[in-house]
C-alpha cells in the first residue's frame, strides 16, 4: 500500500521541535535571580560603609598606661641614690588632662620629691619623666607608679627590686672570681700561671675587704675593692696580649713558626697564645667582675 505524508503531520512535527523542556529554567526567573543578587549585594556593601562611617566617627576615651624606660639594675648598692625613667603613654584618641604620677616605695627606698605633674596627653602621644630616690635599707624595695587624669581612670605598675649592702655584693664577686678562675683550668700551664697570678692578687684583696666589712670600715673595704680593679683591669690587658689572630702574633715578631691548624684560628702548638673562644670568656667574665666591683665601690656596709 502507498504511504503519504500528510501537511499536518509535518507541521506538527516542526511545532513539536520547539517546545521548551520543562526542566529548564525560565530565562526570566534567571534575570530577575540575578538582579536580586546584585540588588543584595549593593545593600550589602552600602551597610558596610556605613558602618565603617560610624566606627570612624566614634572616639575612644582617654586611656593611660604607666611602664618603666628601662630596667633597674638588679640589685640595687644599699646606700645610694638612682633614677627611674617612667614613661605614660595615652592609648586612647581623646586627650588626658590634667595627668599626674605620683610614686608609693616601701621596703627601705624613699622618692625624692613629690607628685609629677604631666599635663595634657594627647591620644596616641607619651611623656617620659624620670624620678630620683634614695636606696636606705636591704630587703626588697616596692616601687609602685599610678598615673591619674581628669578625665581618665588611673593606671599603676609596679616594680620590685634586691637591695644589697656592701658585704653582700662582695660575697657575690668572690663567687663570681672562682668561675672565673676555672675558666683557666684546660689551659697550657705556662699560659695558665701568670694569670692565676693576677687572680690569686685580686681574692687577696677581696678577702681584706671582707675583714674590713666586718669591722665596719668602709673606706679601707674600698681601697681593698679598688686595688682587685686595678688587678682585673690588669688581667684584660694580658688576656688581649695573649689572644688574637696566628699571622698578627707571627707578625709581630712570634718566630715559633706556627701553621694555624687550629680549628678556631689559632695555632694549637703555640703555648703562648690563648684560644679565641676561652679568650672571650675570660675578657666577659672579668669585665663583669670590675663592674660590680664599682657597684660594691658606692654601696654601703649593712648595719650589724
């Protein structure tokens, strides 16, 4: 039988191609989706800034905080008089008026002078004043710093800090001394000996000034503590005779001819020459000897 293809049923074939699939989405629904996202966004970013305006326009208040410049020496020589750098610094956007810090010591230190008046201090800036007081008594003393404004609450810091009198600070070299001397230990004999030397001096003179500590005779204590200065200032100067580079000591007239096969630089068979590392030990060990020599030096004797 002959086949016919009808008009109709190709029309409705072609009308059939263009029918949307029902799971797609409505390109209206998508625009008006996207739109309503940036709308959002915009809303979003429009309550960002506000609020970024908002926390511009606010100040903060005026607010101290009190701290030392620096550390105070530990411990403090019984007997003599220090400052203290106290710096106060204004955290806050507004300025503090009327700032004062005033000092409350305990434990054998009195402040010289009274509350000190700083002014204004605007937001963000600090002042830096420093305060004296007298070191009267050992123990530990209690520094205690509380600034104070018109406008602000107050703010505090506190420092304690050793007071130790001269017999003490004594005892303390000697200890001090024999780390030293130990240092000398692993030495070559001939280079250990003229050293031991001049520490043997210095513990001669630390023991009479112990003697004379106890006897309360502060003057001839001191002459004891300036002569082991003079001794430890004459050790460093041996030590750097004794310390340094092969070539520079074979160039200064060292005919012992050394190669310089030592690991640090230094020639391993030259007995007159110290190691680099053991002559740093003893130059920072000595120097802080003398130091603390000098702070025995201003302290005074403990009361008995």
């Amino acid at each position: 039988m002959r086949r016919f293809n009808s008009p109709a049923r190709g029309l409705l074939g072609a009308t059939a191609s263009f029918q949307r699939d029902p799971t797609e989405t409505d390109p209206d629904t998508l625009v008006n989706a996207v739109n309503n996202a940036i709308d959002r966004e915009q809303t979003l970013q429009s309550r960002g800034e506000a609020a970024d305006s908002v926390l511009d326009s606010v100040s903060l208040p005026a607010a101290l905080t009190v701290s030392e410049r620096e550390s105070l020496p530990q411990p403090l020589p019984l007997g003599t008089n220090t400052r203290v750098g106290i710096t106060v610094a204004n955290a806050g956007d507004e300025p503090a008026t009327a700032v004062e810090l005033t000092v409350d010591a305990s434990g054998g230190v009195s402040v010289d002078g009274g509350p000190e008046q700083l002014g204004s201090i605007d937001g963000g800036d600090q002042v830096t004043t420093e305060l004296g007081f007298a070191v009267r008594s050992p123990g530990t003393a209690t520094l205690e710093f509380t600034a104070s404004g018109d406008n602000v609450s107050q703010s505090n810091a506190t420092v304690s800090v050793a007071v130790v009198g001269k017999g003490e600070l004594v005892d303390t070299i000697v200890e001090d001394l024999e780390r030293l001397r130990s240092v000398l230990g692993s030495l070559d004999t001939r280079l250990a000996r003229p050293l031991k030397k001049k520490l043997d001096t210095a513990e001669r003179n630390l023991d009479n000034a112990r003697r004379f500590i106890g006897r309360g005779r502060g003057k001839q204590a001191n002459t004891q503590l300036t002569a082991a200065t003079r001794v430890l200032g004459a050790f460093l100067n041996a030590v750097e005779a004794r310390s340094g580079d092969a070539s520079s000591q074979s160039s200064g007239g060292n005919s012992s001819g050394g190669n310089g096969n030592g690991s640090d630089g230094t020639n391993p068979g030259d007995g007159n020459r110290l190691p680099s590392d053991t002559a740093t030990a003893l130059d920072s060990q000595a120097t802080s000897l003398i130091d603390h020599l000098s702070v025995a030096i201003d302290a005074r004797i403990e009361s008995s």
